[in-house]
C-alpha cells in the first residue's frame, strides 16, 4: 500500500496520503485522497464510520461531500484500526493537513 501510494504520489503531486503505523511497522491507519477530490471540497462534509470491516477487520470510514456544482462526492478514505480517541485524533489531523487547514 505504501509502495502504491508513493508511486502514485510521484505521477500527481497533489495526492495526498499518511500511513499510520505501529511498533512492529504494521499498518494501524491509512489515509488517502486524490487531488481532484481536495480541490473539489466544499462547504458540507460527512463522515461515516459504519462501513463494514474488511477482512483485515479495519472498518472503512470515508469522508463524503458536496462540491461546488451541487453535487455529491467521495473526498477521502480511510481504514481504521479502531474508533478510539486517538485513532481519531490523527484522522483529523490528515484531514485537516489534505484539506490544506481549510474548514468545510
């Protein structure tokens, strides 16, 4: 995933992804989105964390929006080691840092 990510990054600069991981260098968290999605973001935002898990047990927790024309899109997306505090704590911060500071 980080190969991919970073490989991807390197055709479009303004992807933006981060990797959270534990002591063991194993996968906790995973952020991603594509640049047209960070430039589409606009004044409403969702985020939804009742997807169901993957087989790696990680739920799936995207952001959703609506752009500038009226329309609903995919922002970002995310999985989740677990829905404590400061998994999310550093999901906002990605989110925050991919949305260049900027509030919905």
């Amino acid at each position: 995933m980080l190969k991919y990510f970073s490989r991807m990054k390197e055709l479009n600069k303004k992807k933006f992804f981060d990797i959270d991981m534990d002591e063991d260098n194993r996968i906790k968290n995973a952020f991603w989105a594509d640049a047209r999605s960070r430039a589409d973001f606009g004044d409403v935002v969702s985020f939804d964390t009742t997807y169901l898990t993957n087989k790696y047990n990680m739920p799936f927790a995207p952001f959703d929006g609506v752009n500038h024309h009226g329309k609903s899109i995919l922002l970002e997306c995310e999985l989740l080691s677990s829905e404590d505090t400061n998994t999310f704590v550093w999901l906002f911060d990605c989110w925050r840092s991919c949305m260049y500071y900027k509030a919905p």
